[in-house]
C-alpha cells in the first residue's frame, strides 16, 4: 500500500510541476537563436558554415546526434554530440548554397527519447541565396558574364548557360547543340556555311558561298560564261584533261589545252605553236614568240660629235617580257639599258646593234648604219666652190667687159 502511494504522489508532482520532472527526467533543446552562419549573405556556390548550438536543460550528462537537411535533403552525416548537465555543445557543417529560395532544419535526436522533450528538438529557417551561375563571387544582377563564357550576357542567347552563347536560326537550342545552326536543312557537318542560311555550299573553297559565287567551280570561268560555252558551272574541269576550263583554250576537249599563237589549232596539232614561221621541231623556243625590236626615229646621216639618241623603250614580247637590252657599235659593246645617248668622235659608215633578250632567254637583234660626217669640212668646201663660182661671175661679167672698152 506504501508503494502505490509513493507512486501516486510521483505522477501528482509531475503534473504539478513539470519543469521537475523534466530536469529529472532530461532533456536536450535547440531554438532558432542557437544557429548562426560563418557567412549570413547566402549566393549560390559560395560555401557558409551552420553552427548549431546544443542546449542540456538538465542535471545530467546526456548525448545525441544532430541532423542538418536543407530542402529535404541531408548535408552529410549526422553530428554526435555530448552535452554536460546544465551545459551547452556545438556543432557545425558546411553548406554550398544553390540559387533561390532555401529551407533548413536542424534536428536534435537525443540517444534516449523516451526521456526528451521533443518539442523544442527542431528548427527550420527559411533563407535565399541570391544567383551567382558561373560561381565568381559575384551575384548575377552585378556580373556581366552571368556564366563566365567569355560572352557578356548582352551578346549571349543563353546568358545562364556556359555551354551555350549563340542562337543563329533562334529555335531555342544553341549552337553548340543544334545540329542544323542556321536552319537551312542541311546538317551543320555537311553545310559550308553552317551559320548562313541562304549558303550550303563552296565548290571552289573560296569562301564564296555558291549562291553569291559568280564563279561556283573557281575555273576562271563564271557561271553564266560556261553555261554559253557548254561547260560545267560546277566542274572546274570539264574535259578532265588537268587543265581548268578557264585556262584551256579548249575546254571540251580532253586531246587540246593551248593555243599559243591563237589561230584556233591547239598546240599539239599546230606544226608551229608560236607562229613564227620556225617548225617546232626546229624551233628551240616553240611556244614563245621572239621578242620584237621597236626603235625611235634614226637619221641616216649625222655630223660628227652631234649627240645622238638611240631608244628601243618601246619594244614589245607579247608573251612575256623584256629582261635585257644590249647595244653595241661596230661590234663593241657600248651600253645595256633600253636607250643609248652617243657623240660619234670620227667619221665614216657605222654600224649599231641592238639585241634585247625576254624572260625565257629568247633574243632578237637589229642591225642599222649610220653615216658619220664632218659637216664643218664640208661647208667650208661648199663655201670655196660658191666663192670661186662668185669670183668667175664677176670677173666676166664685169671685168673682161671693161677690157674690151
């Protein structure tokens, strides 16, 4: 009878006083003032820290685990943690926020729950982190490269997005994952111009796409020309002999490519491939023309220690050029330019040579002569004669007259 009364009086007290009972019975507590964060400005990819501290509202040594979670999700493992009696403990985890909106919760789980209170063993803090996408330290509204792509977010069609930047055809996949960019209906792999859609193709890769190319094929040849001569617009080499449409004079067939001297027989048939009544087989230039010698006016005549000039500026090579000019008097050479200033020092006949040399060694020479006279010595002559002349017209219309009167 004694016992039950002890434990009748034990529930009486309980229910009178339970701050008694649970001191007795122990509790361990944690309030929303017991969290704090290394860093309370929550941005996306920027690590905090939560601390939690651990209160022991009891007269004894109690212990238990701590469990931090954070939209449902558990931060790594449960925190043990020993609590004195009538002392406080703490732990701490490390937490890397994501963008926006974010829900914590701190759960105390005592080792003993039969002897807890559990109404003060959980605490949830509503937060957000502001949006750092490319994780710099700089939150979004602040960065110009919100995904550090090396694109500021004013050029960049997906400003969140590190692998994407450019939207060419605006179908909403980017570039890097469209597999048709520009939306032309050729595959990027097979498209010249992937980023143009009125252009698919390059036949010459000159980077003309074909469309705008006057010339698709690069032959030298625009399109409309090899329509009109029966070519290929899009075959650079229409009769496959290796030469290009627009370097052979005979495009379509595969037997002739050149025409050196242009009368229509191409060179493999024409006996004489440059025209300059030499075979070729005889010719050790065939396929170039000689170079021809074009002189300024010579006289015939010139007086001693007159200058002269000799000038062969304007002679031609119609199928090269002229790399040399030579010119020699007598058989002495005197000069190697294109003109020739000379005072003859003696008289009599002269003969000048001019040879001028093209860019394949091919020469040509001009003899002419000259007359070199002392026209001093001869005017004095003719002086002499007129005065002797005078003299005998005088003398006999003036003189033998006067006699005979």
């Amino acid at each position: 009878m004694l016992k039950a009364e002890k434990i009748l009086l034990s529930f009486i007290l309980a229910l009178l006083i339970p701050g008694v009972a649970i001191a007795a019975s122990g509790d361990l507590s944690i309030s929303e003032s017991d969290i704090r964060f290394s860093n309370p400005n929550f941005m996306e990819g920027a690590t905090t820290t939560i601390y939690a501290t651990v209160k022991n509202n009891s007269n004894k040594d109690l212990k238990g685990v701590v469990r931090f979670t954070v939209n449902g999700t558990i931060l790594g493992a449960d925190q043990p943690i020993s609590v004195f009696a009538n002392g406080s403990g703490g732990v701490f985890t490390p937490w890397t926020p994501s963008f926006g909106s974010q829900k914590i919760n701190i759960k105390l789980i005592p080792w003993d729950p039969s002897l807890d209170d559990s109404s003060n063993n959980s605490v949830t803090l509503n937060v957000f982190s502001v949006q750092d996408t490319d994780r710099d330290g700089i939150p979004n509204h602040l960065d110009p490269d919100d995904d550090g792509d090396g694109v500021p977010d004013e050029l960049d069609a997906f400003p969140l997005d590190p692998n994407e930047q450019y939207d060419t055809d605006g179908d909403g996949i980017g570039d890097n994952a469209d597999p048709d960019d520009d939306n032309d209906g050729v595959p990027d792999e097979f498209d010249a111009f992937p980023l143009d859609p009125d252009e698919q193709q390059d036949t010459d890769g000159d980077g003309i796409g074909d469309n705008a190319d006057p010339d698709d094929d690069g032959d030298g040849l625009t399109d409309l020309e090899e329509i009109l001569l029966g070519t290929e617009p899009l075959n650079p080499d229409t009769d496959g002999d290796g030469v290009p449409d627009g370097e052979d004079a005979f495009p379509l067939d595969p037997t002739e490519q050149y025409d050196t001297d242009g009368d229509g027989i191409g060179n493999n048939a024409d006996p004489d491939d440059d025209n300059d009544g030499i075979p070729d087989h005889l010719d050790p230039f065939p396929l170039d023309k000689a170079p021809e010698v074009i002189l300024n006016k010579i006289p015939k005549t010139l007086s001693l220690h007159k200058e002269i000039l000799l000038d062969a500026s304007k002679s031609t090579d119609h199928d090269g050029h002229i790399t040399s000019y030579l010119w020699e008097i007598n058989g002495e050479i005197k000069k190697e330019a294109n003109h020739l200033r000379y005072k003859f020092t003696e008289t009599g006949i002269k003969t000048i040579k001019i040879t001028i040399t093209d860019n394949v060694g091919q020469k040509t020479s001009k003899e002419f002569q000259i007359k070199i006279v002392n026209s001093t010595y001869t005017r004095q002559i003719i002086m002499t004669v007129l005065s002797i002349l005078l003299a005998t017209i005088i003398y006999f219309k003036y003189i033998a007259v006067a006699k005979k009167d």
